[in-house]
C-alpha cells in the first residue's frame, strides 16, 4: 500500500510540474507578443471587462488550470488502477511452475519458487483469482473507458496541432518555439503514460503462454486424472486468451503496445507529411511570385517599346 501511495504521490506531482511548465512558457510567449499586456487595461473577447494582463492570469489561473489540474487526477486513478491489475497478474504467474527459473527472474526481476509441477486445486484457485481480476478490469473499463477515449482524443489532437504548428512555421520567434516544442513535449508525456497501462495486457499474454508451459509440467497421476487437468488448463487458456485483462477506450481502441506504436507512427507521418506540403506550398510561391515579376517586366517592357514607337512616330510626322 506504501508502494502505490508513493507512486501517486510522484504521478500527482508530475502532472501538476508539467502544467505549470506549459502555462510559464505560453504566457511568456503571450507576453512577448506584446509586453504592454502585463499593466494595460484591454477588453477580453469573451469577457465584458476591461482588466489587466496580471490580473487576466490569475483569473485564468484560478479557474481554468486548476480544475485542469483536477481533472488530471483522473487519468492518474486509471493509471494506479492498471499497474494494481498487472501487480495481480503477475501474482498468478509467480504460482506457476517455472520452467527456467533464473531466466524467469533476469527478465521479470521478481523471485520465485522452484516449482516443477502445478496440482488441480492450484489450478483452480488461480483461475478464480484471474476471473476476479478481470471483472475488476470490466469495470474499471465501465468507469473511465468513456473518460480515457475522450482524454487520448483532446491529447492526440492538441499534440497534432503543435507538430502541425512546427512542421508549418518556418521562421516562429523564441517563444513561439519553445511553447510548440514544450507543448509537444508535455502531451507526449501524457499519451507515453499510457504505456504504463499497456503493461497490464502484456502481463496478461505472459500469464497465456506460462499456462501453455504449466500443461506440460503438470503432476503425474491416473490417465483420467491427467486429462481432466489438462482440460481444465485448457479452459484457463481459452479464458485468457477470448477475455484479456486490458483496458478500453469507449470499446473504440485496446491500449496495447501495437496501438501506442500505431499512434507514434501516425504522429510521424503526419508531421513528415505536413513538412513536404508546406515545403511545396512555400516553393510554388516563390515560383508563381517570381512568375508574375517577369510577366510584369514583360508588360512594362512591352508598354515602353509601343511607347517609343508611337513618339517616333508622331516626331517623323512632325
């Protein structure tokens, strides 16, 4: 209990360091627009008030950061929720025999017991234990599914702005660059948090193919003895695999390690691709720009020699 109080205490001081970051520098870049904002008296266009910049952030602070702040809380609860369901997970998997005991240990870094075999009561415990596991996971799901499809879609689409906002503006002032480089910064760090919940859903196809390596250590006995164990581990397998513990988004989206990477990629190439329409952009002004300078010293050259004929013209007659 200790070890998830400190966890949340690190995870609420987190979020709470990397709004105030993002608000400092976009004020800073708000201020530096126009550093008159600070004592100068100006209508805000949503307020019917003529206030002071000063004064306009503290209001903005009061109340808009701090509920924001609030609402982080929330994807904090989810996150402690799924690193508890893994903890569960992995309890399970420790009670099953181990076929490589130090490899076992090397690659998850917990302890276990030499075991070389599992018995039917144990089995059955620890399918009880997972199906417990799982309807915590249901509704977990049915708690924060509508809430973590709505907070990776507001992330997702204010990340992809600001890259969309770097890739487009070539020559930004300072501040404008580190608010859209911090800002993707911070909303990266949201969107990797979720890795922590994909952990649970790879904890879970671990515990799938420790089940198939248990069905082939189980303990020896009368041939009915051992076919009724073996179907009762195949049920246990079929459970795991058909009814994963992992969490959802709206049933929209599973938060896998697939789907993450699936969004960094996404991410990428829409910034690859927003970088060759802007240079594209960029070039075909240049060339329809100096297009129209030639046309222009064309016409004018034109004009002139019509010009020069005419007074030529008009001085033989005279």
């Amino acid at each position: 209990m200790r070890r998830w109080k400190q966890l949340s205490t690190v995870l609420g001081v987190a979020s709470f360091l990397a709004v105030l970051i993002f608000e400092v520098v976009d004020w800073l870049n708000w201020l530096d627009r126009d550093p008159r904002r600070w004592n100068m008296a100006y209508n805000q266009s949503y307020m019917p008030l003529r206030i002071p910049g000063w004064l306009f952030i503290i209001i903005w602070t009061f109340f808009n950061n701090f509920p924001y702040i609030l609402s982080q809380q929330l994807y904090i609860s989810l996150l402690l929720y799924s690193r508890i369901l893994k903890e569960a997970l992995t309890d399970i998997h420790r009670c099953l025999p181990v076929r490589n005991k130090k490899a076992f240990e090397q690659v998850t870094g917990q302890r276990v017991e030499e075991k070389t075999s599992i018995s039917y009561p144990e089995v059955k415990m620890l399918k009880h234990r997972y199906l417990d596991v799982l309807r915590c996971s249901s509704d977990l799901n049915g708690a924060f599914g509508n809430s973590l499809f709505v907070i990776y879609g507001l992330d997702l689409l204010a990340m992809c702005g600001f890259v969309a906002a770097i890739a487009t503006d070539k020559e930004p002032q300072l501040s404008a660059y580190l608010v859209n480089y911090v800002s993707v910064v911070v909303f990266s760090a949201y969107i990797s948090c979720m890795g922590l919940m994909a952990g649970m859903h790879e904890e879970c196809q671990a515990l799938g193919l420790a089940l198939y390596e248990a069905m082939e250590q189980t303990e020896t006995g009368s041939q009915t003895a051992v076919f009724q164990m073996e179907s009762y581990v195949g049920s246990f397998i079929t459970l795991v695999r058909d009814h994963p513990v992992v969490l959802t988004g709206a049933d929209i989206f599973h938060v896998t390690r697939s789907f993450l990477v699936g969004t960094v990629t996404f991410i990428i190439s829409s910034t690859i691709l927003l970088s060759e329409i802007s240079e594209r952009t960029k070039t075909t002004d240049e060339t329809a720009g100096s297009h129209n300078f030639s046309c222009q010293v064309v016409n004018a050259t034109a004009a002139f020699q019509i010009f020069t004929r005419n007074s030529s013209a008009s001085s033989s007659r005279l």
